[in-house]
C-alpha cells in the first residue's frame, strides 16, 4: 500500500479517504488552540519559573 499526503495537513497516510488520523480526530486544531491560550496568557513564563523555584 502506497502513502499520500493528507487532504487537510499534507502529512503523509495510509488512511483509505485520505485523511489522517490526526485529522480526524481534531489534534492538530486542539493543539492550536490550547498554543493561543497559553499565548494569550501572560502568566504562562511566571508559571514555569514559580515551579521551578519550589523545587
């Protein structure tokens, strides 16, 4: 069986309809967005650092 690329993100598949399971089931679009809200707030560097300074 041979691969094609993805209708939606052009990765590779072996997926019969052309489309990848990372497609289907909504990751990429969910990474995305949780990559927005961590952008969107402003806390996220002081976060990382509290932890790490509790250690």
């Amino acid at each position: 069986m041979k691969a094609q690329k993805c209708k939606q993100c052009k990765n590779e598949t072996f997926q019969k309809d052309g489309i990848c399971v990372i497609c289907k089931i909504g990751i990429t679009p969910i990474y995305t967005e949780l990559i927005d809200l961590l952008k969107q707030d402003g806390k996220w560097d002081s976060r990382i650092q509290k932890t790490a300074e509790n250690r």
